[in-house]
C-alpha cells in the first residue's frame, strides 16, 4: 500500500481528499476507508465526508465499513444517522445488526431493540453472545420480561450463558425482573465467574432484602479468591445499612481499607450512607469529613442522614457549608431539607428553601414540589400548600396524597373528599397511602357510606387485606357507630396476628363504653403470645376509663412494667389519671400525679383539672389550672375548663377575668358544632345557627319536641349554661345546641324509624344528654352520638354509657 495512504490516515485533516484523484484505489483498499473512520470519528463532519466518499467510491456495500459508519454515528449520539446507515444495507448479518443494537443502547433508545432482536429471529440472522448482552441490556432498562426471558432460554439453549459476559448480563436481568432463584441457577451454572458476576448476584440478594444472603455470597466470593470491587462493597454497605447491621458494616469498613478503596468517593459515600442507616451519625460524619474528594452524592447523603436521625439543624448546617464551597446543590439536598422542615414543622426554613426552588426554576420537579404541599401541611399552612398544589403542571399519585393527607391531618376532611372526587375525574389511579388517608377522614367526619365506599375502593385495588390498612377501617366503622362491622373485619383478620390491628378493635370497643369486649380482645392477645405495645395499654386503659372499670384498670397500670417490661409514659399516666378522676377517686389521682417520676405534661394535669370539673372539687381544680397556664398560657382548653369551673360554681367575677385574660392573649373557645351525613352530603350545624335553609321548619320541629319532652317529665339543667343570664335565656340557649339543630334536621329529612348518627367536635352536655334520652322514645328511633371522648346509643330513653362519660 503506498505510503501516502498511510499519511493521510495521520494528517488530522479531511483536506487531504482533496489530493486523493484515483478512486479505483480506494474500491482496491476500502481498509482505507475504515483507517480514516477511526482516525477521524470523533466530530460529525469528519464522518459524514467520509461516509460520502464511501458512497461515492461505491463501497457501502462493504459490511465492514457499514458497520463502522454504525459505531461512528452511534458514538457521537446521531442514532438516526446510523439507523439510515444500517436501513440502506440490502445484505445484514450479525455483526451489522450488533453494531446498530448496541448503538440504540449506548443512546438509551431501548424500545428498538427488541424490534431488531425480532427481526433477527425472523431473519435466520445468527444471534451470537454480543447479541444477548446488548438485547438483554434494553430488556434491563425497559423491564421487558417477556422478551428479556426469551432471550434467556435462547442463550441457555445455544449454550451461551457460560460466557462471563452473556452471563453477568443475565444474571442481572433476572435480578432486576426479581426473578432471582433463575440468576442463581445461571450464577451457579457458570464454569467461570469475575466480579461482576459476584456482583449482580449480590446486589440480587440487597434488591429482595435478604441480607444475611448477601454478606453469605461475599465470604463465597472472597474465599473463591475473587477481589471485591467498590461496587461490591456499596452492595454490602447498603445491606448493613438497611438491616441495622452496624457491626457488619463496621467489618465492612475494615475491608473497605485493607482493600485500599479508602480514597474512593463511591465507597465512602455508601460509608456514610451506612453509618447514617444505623443511626451512628458521628461516624458517618467521621468518614465524611475524612474525604478528601466529595461529590454531591455525598453531601447529599450526609444531609439526607441527618435529617433521617433528627438532626435537622446539622443538615442545614452542612448545607451551608456545601453552598460556601460553590459546588452548587441539586433538587435531591433540597428535597432532604425540606423534609427536615416537615418533621420540625420549621416554616420559616421551609419558605426559604420553597423561594430557593423558585429562583433556580425548579417549580417544574414534581417531586419538589410534592414535598412543598407535604411540607406546608405539616406545617398547619395548608392554604400555601393548597396554593403549590393547584399551580403545579404535572402531579402525580404521590403529589395527590400529599395534598390529600394534608387537608385529612389538617381538619380539612370534606375538603379532602372533594380532592379525591376530581383526582377520580382526572385518572389518577389511588395508591395505598392515598385510600387509607380518605379513610381517616371518613372516621373523622363520621360519615359511613364514603367510608364504605373508600372499603370499595381498597378491596378492588387488592389493599384491603394489609394489617395496617384493615386497622385503619376497624377504626373507620368503629368511629361511625357500625362495631359490629369493625369487630367482623378484626376476626376475619386475626389470623394476621398484629399487634396494630388488636389495638384499633380496643380502642373501638373503648370509644363505645364497651370495656369489657376491649379487655377480651387483650387476653386474645395474651393467649396468643403476641406482644401488647404502649399504645395496646394507652388503649386499654382509655376503655377502662370510659367504662369505669376502676379495678380493671389498676391491675393493667401496674402490670405493665411488671409482666411486659413496659415503662408508663405521660399518655399512661394521662389514661389512669383520667381513669381515677372520672370515677371520683380525685385524691388518689392527685397523690399519683405527685409520684410521676418526671415533670408532668399538661395531658396528665389536663385529666385531673377534668376529673375536678366533673365533681365540682374547685379548691384542688383551681389549683391544678394555676400549674397548668403557667406550663402551658397558651392553651386554650385549660382557660375554658377553668372558666366551666367558676360558671358552675356561679363565680361570675372569676369567670369574667378569665374570660378577660384569653382576649388580652389572643385566645378564642373552639366553636361547638355538629355534623350529619344525609344523602351523600355532610351538614354541619353551629349553636344557634340559623342560617340552615330549613331553619323554620327545624325550629319548629325543635319547639313540639320540647313539649313533649316537658310533658314527659323532662326539667332543664340549666347549669350546663356557663353564662350570667336568666333562667328563661339558659333554656332558650340550651335548645340552641349544635346536636339539637343536627337531630331535628335528621329527623326531617331521614325516612321514619331509621338510624339518626351525630358527630360532635366538644363533649355533650348533661343537659342534651338527657333530653337526647327522651327524644329517642318519643321518636321511636335509635340516635348515635360521637362526641370528642366517645359513643352514646340512645334507645328508647337509654343511653349505652350508663350516664357514664
């Protein structure tokens, strides 16, 4: 070959065509033209004159060339380029078709892969082990399993699986489809196998969580003489992590320096990740601070660690510290702060980083801005995040929950309906999390038939059968009146054996003054050997309470720490003190109170100062309301119950100052209301509301069941009203109550002798107690009430808590 081919190959400088007259030449040494390809294959204009002197010197027939001209177009990310290329070949064989499939992979368009392997196949093209790697590779990627197993029978048939490379590729197909028994028959079925092999099996056993199964292979793999590679040692690092195995991790570590990867960024980026999972974030901050190179996956996994152990004010430190560096932060370190605010209800930070997100244009990442709703929910600002939601472009299963839950967590229950309403019209299907939300607010709102058809909704998506999605519609139906659907649900699930599903039937049982059903739900328990937690005994001792069983509650309060090695916290304290209090025992809870071992929170002194009220004791209830506003003076319920306590014992001048002190505070008495679900809709009344459309004939209505009541002996107890008026006003105002209006509304507007279902934000008074008693007789209906500590059945002139509440 003359010696100025040779030259052109090295001048640097397509030019040299210029000087190229004998074209036969090149059709006699079209080698020429693959040397040129590899020289100048790194801009496109090089290529496409090269590739148009290959045509105009007839030489694309040449498979060789064609193939480099794939590879060529390929590498600099102009697919289409190759794809024509590929398309104008009238002959393809194998090696042509590889080149083009590991183009498509190298450019991620992995759809057209499948579609080249088919038309292979169809072909009679030989598919050979570069083939299945690159096949498999978009099969991977796409998630493909169909095609991706067909490919794996192929190479098993054709014997190509023992190749390392054909076999680490579908090793790792078969992880990642989680088909991990067939990647071990493959694993175990090579005659050889490197590190990557090692690898993908490993990472296998951390994708299913098996753990123990993993460090297993490693010790195989080290014992095989195979050295480990940093990705093996992430693969072990995130098993430790995410199982609690410090000291695992900690042998990790060692191996991580005897390997001499102590200067990999990769390796001491899962260190930090590791130490962080198991909550030992002084050595995550030790290896962190050790590197001598950080990439912004480490910053950022430092930050995410500290705010996943509450460290929230070190992550924003670190913060600030990775800006002072000008590396600059992406959309994952905002996403850990703005969790961090979320957990701490840190609104200030919380705009910071909303007003950061908009000066770097970022108001378009949905998962951004999914954490904002989540974050200004948390925060009790639920008009800002209602403001983020309705402003962003995309939203996604995820953002939907998030608004959904915040408007559920935030009092906002109807609201939160009607989200779900126009996420049903927009197509997006619920998840889990989105359906169990709507379900707290049904209990909140105490509405059955949403409720009932949220069930529905769980059932069909295959979601109802979770231990914890089943908790969650026991405390449904029990929080609508229905404890026969709530117990029915928890005997069909008590074969799941869970601890969560136990409590919310007790908790149910106790909300209905059923005490002694929620203790046989505990000896199950017992029987059953499956352990009670703190909430089983807060939620016992809440049954006990509200059912009055005094001894029955002692005996649980003590064997707590005793029999289950379970130290009493403020809520237990809070339970037995109200258990005692309520049933008159005020010295005794007064002389536990003083035992507590800790400062008592407002919760246990909350429960006395009740217990007071209830049995008129002023002395000691005056002096617990003192203790309680110099813990708490911004707390309006101990000025009311205070308040309540002066009115019943006609301290009007008392009452006046206290009234006095909450306006100089800025403090206002949460308004009584109540709520009834007729229709699909849920109505809610106020005291003397009289804004109802049907106000008349409610008061009407209101007025013949007064003087039917009187004529069947009923006399107001006017010292319900808490207020300096006439006898005359205290009876006008009581037959303004909120559950009054809700009944006399149920009664118009429901058909004769069906269930009347109230729910009451405060707790009833003795008075619409008592008259609640009467209008169930007179009306031969049942009535349900809800009212803030639990259920009253009122049938035939009886109320199932005994007067006891």
């Amino acid at each position: 070959m003359p010696l100025s081919y040779f030259n052109i190959a090295k001048s640097r400088t397509l030019c040299t065509y210029r000087h190229i007259h004998n074209a036969s030449l090149f059709n006699q040494h079209p080698s020429i033209f693959s040397s040129l390809l590899r020289e100048f294959s790194n801009t496109l204009i090089h290529v496409k004159s090269i590739h148009a002197q290959i045509i105009r010197n007839s030489a694309s027939t040449q498979h060789f060339l064609a193939t480099k001209l794939i590879k060529a177009y390929s590498d600099l990310g102009f697919f289409n380029s190759a794809y024509k290329v590929f398309d104008q070949c009238p002959h393809r064989e194998t090696t042509l078709c590889n080149a083009m499939m590991n183009g498509f992979v190298k450019n991620r368009e992995y759809k057209e892969v499948p579609k080249l392997f088919k038309m292979m196949g169809s072909s009679d093209i030989e598919i050979n082990s570069y083939t299945c790697v690159f096949a498999l590779k978009a099969c991977t990627a796409l998630l493909d399993n169909e095609i991706g197993m067909e490919i794996v029978r192929l190479a098993v048939r054709k014997g190509l699986h023992v190749n390392g490379h054909v076999g680490s590729s579908m090793i790792n197909f078969l992880v990642k489809s989680g088909n991990l028994d067939e990647a071990r028959m493959v694993f175990d079925g090579m005659p050889e196998r490197d590190v990557v092999c090692w690898n993908s099996i490993i990472g296998g056993y951390v994708q299913e969580r098996l753990f123990k199964k993993a460090i297993q292979m490693f010790v195989e793999m080290i014992g095989c003489g195979i050295r480990p590679s940093p990705v093996t040692m992430a693969s072990l690092l995130k098993a430790c992590g995410e199982s609690g195995l410090k000291k695992h991790g900690m042998c990790v570590h060692a191996f991580v320096l005897a390997l001499s990867m102590g200067h990999d960024v990769f390796v001491l980026t899962s260190l930090v990740d590791m130490y962080c999972n198991v909550g030992d974030t002084d050595s995550a901050f030790l290896v962190f601070n050790s590197m001598c190179n950080r990439s912004l996956i480490s910053w950022n996994a430092m930050i995410s660690g500290c705010v996943q152990n509450g460290m929230v004010p070190e992550s924003f430190a670190l913060f600030q510290r990775l800006v002072q560096s000008g590396e600059g932060f992406d959309s994952g370190t905002l996403v850990s702060l703005i969790r961090g605010c979320s957990q701490t209800s840190d609104l200030e930070n919380g705009k910071m980083l909303h007003a950061c997100i908009i000066r770097k244009g970022l108001e378009s990442n949905v998962v951004l801005s999914t954490a904002i709703v989540d974050m200004y929910s948390k925060c009790g600002a639920i008009k800002q995040a209602t403001n983020v939601f309705r402003t962003m472009d995309k939203r996604n299963v995820v953002t939907w929950t998030a608004m959904l839950v915040g408007l559920s967590q935030n009092g906002y229950a109807e609201d939160a309906l009607k989200l779900f309403g126009q996420m049903q019209e927009e197509s997006v299907a619920a998840n889990s999390v989105t359906l169990v939300s709507l379900v707290h607010c049904c209990a909140y709102l105490g509405s059955l038939k949403k409720g009932r058809s949220v069930h529905a909704h769980l059932i069909r998506h295959g979601y109802a059968f979770d231990a914890v999605n089943m908790s969650a519609l026991i405390d449904m139906y029990a929080k609508c009146g229905k404890i026969y659907y709530a117990e029915k649900l928890f005997y069909n699930g008590f074969h799941l054996k869970d601890v969560i599903l136990c409590n919310s039937m007790i908790m149910g049982y106790g909300m209905h003054g059923q005490g002694h059903q929620a203790l046989g739900v505990y000896d199950r328990m017992i029987n059953e050997r499956l352990k009670p937690n703190q909430t089983t005994f807060v939620s016992l001792l809440t049954a006990c309470s509200h059912s009055g069983l005094v001894e029955e509650g002692r005996t649980l309060f003590h064997c707590m720490e005793r029999d289950h090695n379970i130290k009493p916290s403020d809520k237990h304290y809070a339970c037995f003190v109200d258990l005692l209090s309520r049933a008159g025992c005020l010295e005794e809870a007064d002389a536990l109170v003083k035992q507590i071992p800790i400062e008592p929170n407002t919760d246990v002194l909350e429960a006395l100062l009740n217990g007071c009220r209830i049995h008129k004791n002023i002395n000691m209830g005056i002096q617990i309301a003192d203790r309680l506003i110099s813990l708490d003076y911004l707390n309006t319920g101990i000025y009311v119950m205070l308040s309540n306590i002066y009115s019943e014992a006609r301290k009007w001048e008392s009452v006046n100052y206290i009234r006095g002190l909450m306006r100089i505070r800025g403090l206002k008495k949460t308004p009584a209301f109540s709520s009834i679900e007729v229709g699909n809709q849920v109505y809610t009344f106020f005291a003397g509301d009289d804004s109802h459309p049907g106000w008349v004939d409610i008061k009407q209505l209101l007025e013949n069941l007064r003087l039917e009541v009187e004529a069947s002996g009923y006399v107001a107890n006017t010292s319900c009203v808490l207020r300096d008026v006439n006898e005359s006003m205290k009876v006008q105002l009581l037959w303004g109550h909120s559950e009054r209006l809700a009944i006399a509304f149920g009664l118009l507007t429901t058909p004769y002798g069906s269930l009347i279902q109230i729910t009451k934000n405060l707790r009833v008074c003795v008075d619409c107690h008592t008259v609640t008693k009467y209008i169930s007789k007179i009306v031969k209906r049942e009535i349900i009430v809800r009212d803030a500590n639990r259920f009253h059945h009122f049938v035939n002139g009886e109320c199932s808590c005994n007067d006891y509440w």
